[in-house]
C-alpha cells in the first residue's frame, strides 16, 4: 500500500488502488477525542481521569489523526510503516502519525522512531549501483505495499547461485543491522532466497534470520545484526539459494542497513544514503495534566528493541530534564527522576528483559506521599518501587508540553504508543 500526498496545503492522501481518501490540515477533534484510529474523550472517562489516548484499528491503512492535545511533529517525507506480516504502507508525508503492527490481526500503535540513516544507496535492486551475477537479471515487480516497488531478481544459471549485489559504505567494528522485504519465492523444497552482507562477522551469516525458504508468494520482512569487518561492504540478495544451484527468482524490497542493533521501518532510497529525522509527540497541555504540580499518568508501550539492543536512555515520559522517566540503556531499569519545591528524588527498578515488541504497561505517581514507579511487561508479575520523600509541587514547563516516549529533540529509540493516560492526583 502506497500513499501519495497532492500539493495543495491542506494535503488528501491517497490510498492507491482503492480510492479511499482523508484530508489533513483540517482543526483537531475537539475535546479529548482520540481522533481516527484512537479512542478515549474527555466527556465520560472514568472517575479521576483527565486525557486518554489509546491506540486501535486506523480508517486509513498506516495512518492516525490525533486529538487536539496531542501533537506529532515528524519533518521527514517519503516514510513508511509496516501494518501486518506481509504488508507496509509508504509514502507517508512529513507529520503525519503512523499507525503500526507487525502481526496480522494483532494489537495497533503509533510509531515513533529515533533518527536514522539507510546506508544502501538504492533500496531496492533495480538499477545501478546494483550488480549481477552469475546470469542473474533484474526487473521491476510490485512490493509489499501494493506498487512497483520492488525487484525481482532471476537466476537463469543452473550450475551457480546467480545473486545481485550493491556496494555499501561499511564502517568496520560497528555493530549494524539489515533488514529487507522478501516475497514470491519460486523453488523447490530445500531452496531459499536469502540475503548476505559480505561485511558482517561470520556469526551474523546463513542463520534463519536470513533466509525465507520456498516457496514462499506472501511477503516477509527478515533482519539480522552483525558485526562489520574489514572486508568489502556488499550487500548480496540470492533467489535461489540451497544445496544445489538451481534457476529460480524471488522479489526483494525496501532494503535497510542502519548503525544499530535492531531495525526501524523502510527509509527509501533513491541513489545515496538518507537519513529519517526522529518522531516527536507531546501533550500541548501541561497546564492540565500536571494536576496541582503533581503528575500521575499510565504508559502502554511496545518498544520495537529487546532489552540490550537500545543505545541510548528512552524516555518515556519527559517533562524537564528534572522530571522524567526513562528505560535506563546501560542495564534496562525503569528510572523516575522528579524535582520540586522541597528537592529531588529518584527511584529506579531492578534491571528489565523484555523481548522486541513485547507491551510494557507504565504508571507513573508523584504526589504528597512521594513518587511511585510500576511496571507490568506484558505476560509477567508486576515490579513496582516506592519513596516516600516528597519532592513537592512541580513547575509547568514552559514550553507548556510534556513529551512522550522521547523529550524535545525526539524518541531516541523505537517504540509503538499503545495507550497514554492522565489522572487527577488525589
């Protein structure tokens, strides 16, 4: 699936093929409306809540419109965002929310991503850089988002593994990871299409992440992370791999190779490298949501890393650098930093595991009987930590926002928004 954006201010995006059409541009939905694809209004929440936001099934494939109190600010163009296991919408102008899941008929969330670059230059084989070899051809064919998205590569050499191959800058030592759409797989029992980066260590090579076995007509996203060495960057997609080399073809799209332990969604490219900026999402209402200086507040995120793969401290819940919660990189602790009138406290869990996409439900209390951390990944017993210290009333920042999963220059990591909610703190 594919959206198009016109020219005109007040943007329409199109769904191609389908003729399904829905205008941004136009004044927020009133109240605490969770806009499409979301739910949860002021009018009516439960006793105590003030603003809810909760994630579900988007009118438009790939895309949310957010309530009024709510602002996402996300200046590249030409994004992309995965919404099942064979099927990504791209696209996806500057600023518009993205409504992500990466299993059919699973659980819906905003993405919101920290910056990063697609090192390959051409994301998908096609032209030159990319080379062939071994009596391999190259033609166009359609993508996992329903337009031409894609290249098929052809081995017609019964006698070697025809493969197609790009150049890449490598960066040796580095920890990096690729990822690629693979689908319509011809072969025989015991062939795969398979992708190789001629520079990872060997440990990175051949394993499961990196094959799709046929046959396989559906699509697939596979990555897998290595270790960059001194050899050659290449970047090699076989159709037709396995025991004997047999004439085969398969369809790969969308390719990425981004400095980092994990994948985020596609970044096309046409010709060099491009970098996508990071998400940042805030309440705009501060005023409101720290209830007479004090916050209590609920988190369901799905970070889109494992426990060990993040870089860099997440926040989740950023108000100033003196009030905040964040997933701690160094160990994964749940951190609490709050700072008031009376002082400064911090609390902090024992080091967290969690694996890539698993929910994390977060609450969140700083009140008159000190600060309260809770956290429930999703499946297991709830871990919860307690001070009474009370640091005393906080400020309204002055921005008069509070950032959520990231502070004011974006998500430092990956994650899907589930849900967010605020409370009176009684």
């Amino acid at each position: 699936m594919i959206l198009a954006a016109s020219a005109a201010s007040t943007c329409s995006f199109d769904l191609r093929g389908t003729g399904e059409r829905s205008r941004a541009g136009a004044a927020p939905p009133s109240g605490g409306d969770g806009g499409s694809g979301g739910e949860g209004r002021v009018d009516g929440l439960p006793n105590g809540m003030l603003y809810r936001w909760a994630a579900s099934a988007p009118s438009q494939p790939g895309i949310y419109e957010l309530p009024g109190w709510l602002t996402l600010e996300s200046p590249t163009a030409d994004r992309t965002v995965q919404v099942g296991e064979g099927a990504l919408v791209s696209g996806i102008p500057a600023d518009v929310p993205r409504a992500r899941r990466t299993v059919d008929g699973g659980p819906w969330g905003l993405s919101l991503e920290g910056a990063r670059e697609n090192r390959i230059p051409l994301s998908t084989p096609g032209q030159r850089p990319w080379r062939v070899i071994y009596d391999a051809s190259l033609a166009a064919a359609r993508g996992p988002d329903g337009a031409v998205s894609a290249g098929r590569v052809s081995d017609g050499d019964a006698e070697s593994a025809a493969a197609a191959y790009v150049p890449v800058d490598r960066s040796e030592g580095a920890t990096s990871t690729i990822s690629g759409w693979v689908g319509d797989v011809d072969g025989e029992e015991g062939d795969f299409a398979w992708i190789r980066a001629f520079a990872f260590d060997d440990a990175a090579q051949g394993g499961a992440r990196t094959k799709v076995p046929a046959p396989a007509p559906a699509w697939r996203r596979i990555d897998f992370t290595g270790v960059e060495t001194a050899r050659a960057g290449q970047i090699w997609v076989y159709p037709a791999a396995g025991e004997a080399a047999r004439r085969s073809a398969a369809s790969f799209a969308f390719m990425n190779l981004e400095s980092a332990r994990y994948p985020s969604s596609a970044i096309p490219t046409a010709g060099t490298a491009r970098r996508r900026e990071a998400d940042v999402l805030y309440a705009n209402n501060a005023e409101w949501l720290i209830w007479k200086g004090w916050v209590k507040a609920v988190i369901e995120l799905a970070p889109n890393y494992a426990s060990g793969e993040q870089l860099a401290d997440h926040d989740l819940l950023y108000i100033d650098p003196g009030n905040r919660v964040f997933l701690r990189a160094s160990d994964g602790a749940l951190v609490m930093t709050a700072t008031g009138a009376r002082g400064v406290a911090t609390v902090a869990t024992e080091g967290l595991s969690w694996e890539r996409e698993q929910a994390l439900l977060v609450e969140i209390s700083s009140s008159s009987a000190g600060l309260s951390l809770r956290v429930t990944p999703d499946g297991e017993q709830e871990i919860s930590v307690d001070d009474p210290a009370a640091v005393g009333a906080i400020s309204i920042p002055a921005s008069g926002r509070i950032h959520i999963l990231g502070d004011p220059g974006g998500s430092q990591e990956c994650a899907d928004l589930r849900r967010v909610e605020f409370y009176e703190v009684r």
